[in-house]
C-alpha cells in the first residue's frame, strides 16, 4: 500500500510541479491542466503503438503539453482571454484532440481509450525492469525519484536564470516587471508552456502506469494538483530555499497519494472515499494551526503562573 | 399603395419558397418522419423508440458471479473461459412512443414479448457473504456510482453469495468505488494485490485494465465492457489467454437490427444509422450494425453527430436520404439527449 502510493505519488509529483509552476510562479490559475494530462498520455500511448522508444514517447509527450500550453498562452495574451477561461478552452479542446490523437493510433475514428495492456513489455518501466532486472514496482519507484530530482534540479536552474527570474517575477507583480521592460507576454507562455510539459510528461508516465489512456483520465486531476501543492507548503512553510520548496511539492504529492490508498486500505464503505480523502487532507493542513494554538495557549499559562 | 405592394411581392415570395420546397421533398427520393426508432438498450427505448431488445445489467452480473464461482469454487481457468454476453436479451415495446409516432407495432412482435422483462432474480443469501475472514475474499473495483453498473455489482453479488451457500463457503467482498476519479482505480487494483485476494471483479473498461495491469496472477473478472479485444483485457472473446475473463455488455446489435426488418415488414428498407461520432462503443456497434444490414440486404445511411446541437440538421438530412426507420445505438450524448431526440423526431 505505501509502496502504491509512492509510486504514484512520484508521478502526481511532476503534475504537481508543473501545476505550480503556473499557480504559484506566474499566479495563473490554468485549468488546461485536466486535458494537457491527458494529451501526454494519450502522446505517448499512441506512439507506443506506433512502435517508438516509451522514453522517446515521453519526451514527445512532454513537448506536445509544451504545445498546448502555448495555446492557453497565446489566447491569454494575444487574446486577452481571462486566464481561466483560456485555460477551459484549451481543456475542452484537447478533449477532441486526444481522441485524434487516439485515432492514429487504432486507424478508427472516435478512439476514446487506448489500452497499453498488450505492450505491456514496451513501456519505460519494463525498459528499466529489464535493464537492471529489479521488477516493476522498484522500476516506477527507481524512474519515479530520478525523474522527480530531475524536475527540481532543471526548476531550480531554470528559475535561476534570466528568463526564468523574469517568469516569477510576473507572476509577483506584472506591472513592475512591464515597467522594467520585460515582455511579460513572452514569459507567461513560456512559464505555461514548461507547467503544461511537466503536467503532459506526468500524464506519459500515468498511461504507461496503469497501462491504458482513457479520454475522461484527467478529471480530477487539477484538484490532486493543487491538494499536493497546499500539503507540501504547509508541511515546508517555514523553507526558504527554492530547491526545498519545490522537494515540499513532491512530499506533498507522495502523502496524498497514499492518503488515498490509506483510505481505500482501511476499507471503508466505498461511497465515502471522496469525503475521508478531503477530511485527513483537512486534518493534515490544520496540524500546524493547531500546533501554533496549542503553544500559544501554553505560553499563556505559563505567562500567567509568571504573573 | 407602394406598402401594399411590397406586402403582396413578400407573401408571393414566400409562396413560391414554400410551394418549391415541397415540390424538392417531393423529387428528393426524401421521406416525412416521424420514423419508428429502435434504440440499443431499454432506457432510451422507453422515451424514444418502439421497440427493441434489452440487455439487464442485473443478468450480466449474475453472470459475472457464476464465472466468478467457477474460478474460486471450481478451480476454473480464466485463461480459457469463454467472454459471456447477456445470454437472453428481452425484447421490449413502447406502444406510447408507437402511438404518437403513428406506427402499428405488427403483432408477430407483440406477441413475443414476454410480460416479465427482468425474469432472473436471485436472492442474496446474507449469511454466506461474512464481513471478515470468509473462505474467499473478492475485491470489487467498480468506476463510478452509476445504476447500471451498480446492478451488474449487486447481480454478482447475489449470485456469488448463492454459489457460496450451495458450497457451504462464506466469502468476504471488499466494495470499493473510484467515485469516477480515474486516478483511484489503479490505487485500488494496487490494494486489492497488496491484501492478496482470491479474485478481483472490475467494472467499467478503465477500472478492468487497472485491474488487468495491477496482476498477472489474480483472477479478474469484468463487467460492462463493450469492447473487450479492444481494450486489450482478452486475446480473444472465446479464448482470453491470461488471468483475465468477464461479461461484455454489448447490445444485441444484430438481433436489434434485424428487429427493424420485422417491425416494417420488409427486406427493401433503408436504415438511419444515428449515433455519435467521438465515442468508441458507438462505432464498434455501428460497425455491427451495418455488418448485419448488408448480411440482411438492408440499405443504410449513417450519420455521425458531434453534440446533440447537431441533432435537427441530423434528422433533416436523413430525411433527405429517405430512410424508413433509424437505429440508435448505446451511445452517451443520444441517451441523454434522448427525450430531445424524440421531440425532433415528431417534429416539435
């Protein structure tokens, strides 16, 4: 069960990550996260099919979510469509466009799902299972943490550099960053663009997971997105470094993870799996709080017997 | 005098719309609906159609629980069970629908049909299903809270529960439900492995290739899969091949098709073959659909809609291609916007 939900955990993590990108650095609340997951799945399942490299499947998974983020991009900017409603119009669209992108895979029109089951052997996992010989579940949970490092080493050097300082710098106060002659179009659709590549790459290595793709995959998805996110900030809140905020995100995305398996192991009635998820997220996030109350009312105490 | 005029012309120029286009109605080889619908499961048939054949989802759950009893009681192999189907789909009528439309329902299919339409039921017998530590335990992995799949859940059940007590076994279910949130099926397959259970029962294509991926050991039987080479779980209807076998609930396309024929009474007919063109089990039953029409000498027109804002021009053209009857399949846009489809069709 703790294994499940760690190697899950390290795939919603690479979801989670690219999700704070466009929520946290560029203060975008992008909704075209729900079809971008599915886009890389679907990418990358169709390619698989096709008979390419899961690796390379994955990498063309990631640049196909660059894609769609562009778009969301484009139509904020250019458009000066609000951003939810650019995100929508991404999701939504993409949900046509996975099922094209489905189609090629099967030659038939309307493919909705596409099942990984008889290419079992031609995933990343079963590459790295065979490589090193070390079984399935140690090769998600091996790719998963080296993926996951990976993401934050190229985060932290990106948000390092110029452009990249000038992407969070946006999101903190666009006018400032106008004024200091940033092109602030610019380095929002490059921010949503590399948030919706990590959400897409998450959404390769999903498919490959669970072995198939299904058009409807990605509801839910921003909600895992952002619990994972408000988990691991509340977890790291007092972190200063960039490098251990960004870590914050994937021990966020790991413990929701197994929240969930915890929860369905615990066997209770199947109908309120959704309100249990939301009531130990809840208690979670409230532990600091009430960690703080509980000092302070113990200060006052003591303050007390001191008077 | 010169608003007059202008009124007159108007009203000559409509005239002359109107008269053409009846005249084009007229030469187009284009018939006047409303049409007899045959739709691909009994819900849309009780809004919309007039007759058709229905697949219980109760029934492929009772089938689901024997196939499951087999493997557990039996020592059955699911490498070499056989995919089942609803093995007697009831055929039903909607004399309201045939009544407004204004078609008589010929009385060699009344008189099939067969007053109870859900004839199995099995009554769970409670003592054999234990909380905790029965003989076997079954992990259910079922997608969504949804009433068709919530019946072939409680079918297996009842059934499961009856072939237990007959053995003089207990099993133990574990119940469990995505809640529609497509990331907990594999958390879910992933536990039922981690507990060890004798046998998984999946329901809904994602929620079994979950399943299917989570174990090559375990049992699994599906349920409410339309298309199940498809979705890659079986090798083969007759021959799955691995640790995974189940219940597909495809409609009786063929046997609904050739109901078309029986209802018009004849082989020189022209059928509308209406569905939607973005959903995988909608083309692999017209796919069928229109194999049988040509075994049968049918003619056909299909026509694929998008959303159901297409539905008017839908009707509209396949008036255009004179069809006689049109055939719906088990689609998602169509069965909701069934009630929408009905109104279109009597022309409101």
């Amino acid at each position: 069960m703790l294994l499940s939900g760690l190697c899950q955990g390290f795939i919603w993590a690479i979801l989670s990550l690219g999700v704070y990108i466009s929520y946290r650095m560029l203060d975008f609340a992008d909704l075209s996260c729900e079809g971008t997951i599915t886009t890389g799945a679907s990418v990358a399942a169709m390619l698989i099919w096709r008979g390419c490299n899961p690796f390379l499947a994955a990498l063309l998974a990631f640049i196909a979510g660059c894609l769609a983020g562009t778009i969301t991009g484009l139509l904020h900017t250019k458009l000066k469509i609000p951003p939810i409603l650019a995100g929508i119009l991404t999701m939504i669209s993409l949900y046509s466009i996975n099922i094209h992108i489905m189609n090629l895979a099967t030659g038939k029109e309307g493919t909705s799902n596409l099942s990984l089951l008889n290419y079992k052997d031609q995933t990343v996992y079963a590459a790295i299972d065979r490589l090193l010989g070390i079984g399935k579940t140690n090769a998600s949970l091996l790719l998963g943490l080296v993926i996951a490092a990976a993401v934050i080493a190229l985060l932290y050097w990106f948000f390092g550099t110029e452009i990249g300082c000038a992407i969070r710098a946006t999101g903190t106060n666009e006018k400032m960053c106008r004024a200091q002659g940033i092109n602030t179009d610019v380095t929002k659709i490059i921010g949503l663009a590399a948030s919706n590549g990590f959400i897409a790459l998450s959404g390769a290595l999903l498919s490959q997971y669970q072995s198939y793709t299904d058009v409807g995959m990605g509801v839910g998805s921003i909600v895992i997105g952002l619990a994972s996110i408000i988990i691991g900030e509340t977890l790291f809140a007092r972190a200063k470094h960039f490098a251990v905020r960004l870590l914050g995100i994937v021990v966020g995305a790991v413990l929701y993870r197994i929240v969930v398996a915890f929860v369905i192991f615990s066997g209770m009635p199947s109908t309120d799996l959704k309100l249990m998820t939301a009531v130990v997220v809840a208690v979670a996030l409230s532990l600091p709080i009430l960690k703080n109350r509980l000092a302070l009312n113990a200060k006052k105490k003591n303050a007390k017997k001191a008077g | 005098m010169k608003h007059n005029c202008k009124a007159f012309l108007s009203l000559a120029l409509a005239a002359v719309l109107m008269l053409s286009g009846l005249v084009l109605t007229a030469c187009g080889g284009s018939s006047t609906g409303p049409f007899p619908i045959v739709c691909g499961e009994t819900g849309m048939n009780d809004v919309a159609g007039v007759a058709t054949y229905g697949v219980s989802y109760y029934n492929l759950g009772v089938k689901a629980g024997d196939m499951a009893a087999d493997i557990l009681l039996d020592g059955a192999d699911p490498s070499t069970m056989a995919v089942s189907l609803d093995p007697n789909p009831a055929l039903v009528i909607n004399e309201t629908v045939a009544g407004e439309i204004g078609f008589t329902i010929p009385e060699s299919v009344k008189s099939r049909v067969s007053g109870d339409t859900d004839a199995t039921t099995v009554t769970r017998v409670e003592s054999a299903v234990v909380a905790d530590g029965g003989d076997y335990t079954v992990g259910i992995l079922q997608l969504m809270q949804h009433v068709a799949l919530d019946q072939t859940n409680q079918g297996f059940v009842d059934q499961l529960s009856v072939r237990m007590d007959a053995a003089g076994k207990t099993v133990t279910i574990l119940d469990e439900n995505a809640a529609g949130d497509q990331a907990n099926n594999i958390t879910i397959a992933e536990t039922f492995v981690s507990k060890n259970v004798d046998l998984i029962y999946a329901i809904a294509t994602s929620s079994s290739q979950a399943a299917a991926s989570a174990t090559t050991e375990i049992p699994v039987i599906f349920n409410a899969v339309t298309d199940p080479v498809g979705a890659g779980l079986v090798a083969s209807l007759e021959a799955p091949g691995a640790n995974v076998t189940g219940v597909s609930d495809i409609n009786p396309v063929a046997k609904q098709i050739d109901l078309i024929g029986e209802l018009l009474g004849s082989d020189d007919i022209t059928i509308g073959l209406l569905y939607t063109s973005a959903e995988t089990n909608s083309i692999y039953q017209i796919e069928q659909a229109k194999a049988e029409c040509e075994a049968k000498g049918y003619k056909y027109v299909e026509k694929g809609i998008g959303d159901m804002n297409d539905i008017e021009a839908a009707f509209v053209s396949l008036k255009n291609a004179g069809i006689d009857a049109i055939y719906i399949p088990t689609d998602n846009v169509l069965a909701n916007g069934i009630a929408n489809v009905h109104a279109v069709n009597l022309g409101k």
